[in-house]
C-alpha cells in the first residue's frame, strides 16, 4: 500500500461543507453583527459556543429557541458557552428585534449567506426541500472542534436537547475530562541576566513607540490601533552588535528545542524590539494568533522573553486550552506556533518588558517576499475583528 495523502488538513476548514460532524473543525468566519462590524467567531475560542442558524427570528420555531437561551443566562455567560444566533433575515436587524445580551448572547447578520454556507445551513433551498430543514444548532467546543450538528426538528425537541447537553457539559477548561496543556515550551535561562538589563534600559533611553496590530482588510494585510484589543508600546533594536548576542542565544538554546519538539528547522527571525506592558497604560493584548494575514502568513513560531519580573499581570495564555497562565523567569521563554490562539493579561503593577520575536525558515522566506506588497503599516484606529460587547 503506498502513502497516504491528507487533502485539506488545514487547522480550520474554510470551504463550502455538506454537513460537519462531531470532531470536524469548526469554520471560521468574520461577519456582521449588532455591536460588531466585524465579529470573528475565532475570538470566542475557549468556551463552549453554539451556533443557532434560526433563518429568521420571526418563524415560531426560531422564537422558542431564542427564548430558551434568553432564559438560561446561567449557561450563556461567555464563560460556560456563548450563543450566537445566525440570521439570514433582513427584518430582524431592521425591526431592531434581536439586541445582543451581554455577556452571552450576539446575534450575526449572514445576509449573505456566508456562514450557513460554510456549516452546511443555507436556506436557499430547491423546491423539493423543507427551508426549516437547514435550520439548525450546531455546539462547539473550546478547541474550535464540532461537538454536535443538530437540525430543527418539528416537536421542538432540538431545544431540550441543545439545552440538556450543555448543562452537562464539564467547565470549559476540562472539557475532555482532564485538565489540559497548551502545546509550547518554557524554556529558563535563554537571555543572561547582563543582556536582559542592557535590552531594558535600552528602551527606557530611547523610549517606545504605539504598536499596533496586523489585520486583513479588502486583501491587504493592515496594522491599526485599537487600544481596547492592544495596549504596548516598542522600541526596535538597531544596534547589530546587540542583535548578534540575541541571535546567538537563540541559535543555541532555542532553535534547537524547537527542532527536538516540533521537528522544525527555524533559521530567520522577524523583527528585534524590546515590548512594554505598563500598568499605568493599561497594558495588555486580547486574543488572537499572529499568522492569519497574507503578511504574517511566514510566521512559523512565537518566543515571549521576560526581560524582568517585578510586575503583575502581563501573563500568556492559550484560552483554547483552558484559563492557565504563564510567565517564564527573567531571561526565559514561552515558546509556541504562531497558529495558538494566545492573549497577554492586563498589567495591574510596574512595567512587563519582553522581547517578542518570530521565527521562521526559508520556504516561509519565500512567502513572506511574495505577499510583502500586500502590508500596509499602522493608520488610524479601526474596527476590530473579536468578539467583544
């Protein structure tokens, strides 16, 4: 027998679906909603989240299920689950009927019909078929992966069974009946402490600049501002003497840990700056993965060095792994694929500094040369792509 090849293995399925099945991927998407010009389901990641695609709020059917979840703000919370009723039906935002309750309830406007394209739930249907037989619940878990793919069924049981499901269901951070670990490295002692103070008071003699953040935007890759999602400022190392000593540390006691775990090759690194996280700012950096832009797509591994420690707050996690939180000792590193959901927590003392890289290898060179004419660097604020109230 020879080798097996595995077509569309991509971490999240983004083509047109018959019908997901428990395990599947769950598609991402970015769509319109009532507080969101831009929602991206992707930002919801660790938590239980269901999918309604009700057609349109006025079917009878489609108001029971909205009411069941209106009434169950115990389990809609955005910490146990999410609910995100999808609507093909131009009357509900127009009528003003569906306002998002928040925390726990946002309601997408797929008047494309995008999204229930994407999980297999279009309404428009042929002559032989029932509309309501597109209608359905569809529950994801906290790793973006389909639990369930429920239709409308005509005694309403689709809505005990939605709703029984997800009062049974562990909390989301031991979902699979253990706790779980993200897939990175720690790794202490990779900067010595000399060169940790020589990189600080680099940035506190030359002092810092806002950073933004990338985005796609109508094909391009856009940095922008938005101080709700990323509040830090930068300062680029330019000294080639200095980046020599970084780039040796890295040669010898990062890049060979990645090779021994993730059996990558990383030989380029993109950019040398020294971060800031102040309290007295608000310093933090909401969920997202760095690599989902034609101009990061090269991205291959993300490295967070502590370049001190007398702060609070400022700690990396993975929400599609559960709530833990980590922060690596003076000269050390969290390490991990450029494709991890990740967020860094408000500081609420001092100030984090960190030196925040990415690694990469020659074929992602190659990318990265042929999309760089699609960057466009930090404007003016816009709309940002989470979901958030």
């Amino acid at each position: 027998m020879g080798p097996v090849t595995l077509a569309n293995s991509s971490s999240a399925r983004t083509d047109t679906v018959k019908e997901l099945t428990a395990g599947d991927p769950a598609p991402l998407f970015v769509q319109r909603s009532k507080s969101n010009p831009s929602l991206a389901i992707d930002g919801a990641a660790g938590r239980y989240i269901v999918l309604c695609f009700f057609g349109g709020a006025r079917d009878p059917h489609a108001k029971a299920a909205i009411k069941a979840a209106m009434e169950r703000q115990d389990i809609f919370d955005d910490q146990h689950a999410s609910f995100f009723g999808v609507s093909q039906d131009t009357d509900d935002e127009a009528s003003g009927r569906r306002i998002d309750r928040l925390p726990g309830m946002r309601y997408v406007w797929d008047f494309n019909g995008q999204v229930a394209a994407l999980y297999g739930a279009p309404l428009k249907v042929n002559a032989n078929e029932s509309a309501s037989a597109s209608r359905r619940w569809v529950l994801i878990d906290p790793m973006m992966r389909v639990i369930a793919n429920i239709p409308f069924r005509e005694d309403g049981g689709d809505i005990a069974e939605v709703i029984g499901m997800l009062e049974a269901f562990a909390p989301p951070e031991c979902y699979t009946g253990e706790e779980l670990q993200a897939p990175i490295i720690v790794l202490p002692r990779v900067f010595e402490p000399a060169l940790c103070r020589e990189l600080v008071k680099r940035y506190d003699v030359n002092g810092g600049q806002e950073s933004g953040f990338m985005r796609e935007v109508d094909g391009r890759t856009v940095g922008v501002f938005d101080h709700g999602f990323k509040q830090r400022k930068d300062y680029v190392v330019d000294d080639k003497a200095l980046i020599g000593r970084v780039h040796m540390c890295f040669k010898r006691r990062v890049a060979p840990q990645i090779a021994k775990a993730y059996q990558f090759t990383a030989t380029r690194m993109e950019r040398h700056v020294v971060s800031c996280y102040a309290a007295e700012e608000g310093g933090h950096f909401a969920a997202h993965r760095d690599n989902t832009t034609a101009g990061t797509a090269h991205r291959r591994f993300a490295v967070s060095i502590n370049l001190n420690d007398d702060f609070d707050g400022g700690e990396v996690s993975f929400p599609e792994f559960g709530p833990r939180s980590f922060k690596a000792p003076v000269g050390g590193a969290v390490v991990f694929s450029c494709s991890l959901l990740h967020s860094v927590s408000r500081v609420t003392r001092g100030r984090r500094y960190a030196f925040l890289p990415f690694l990469y290898d020659e074929a992602a060179a190659q990318i990265r040369l042929r999309n760089a004419g699609l960057v466009e660097r930090p404007t003016t604020p816009r709309p940002v792509a989470a979901v958030s109230g």
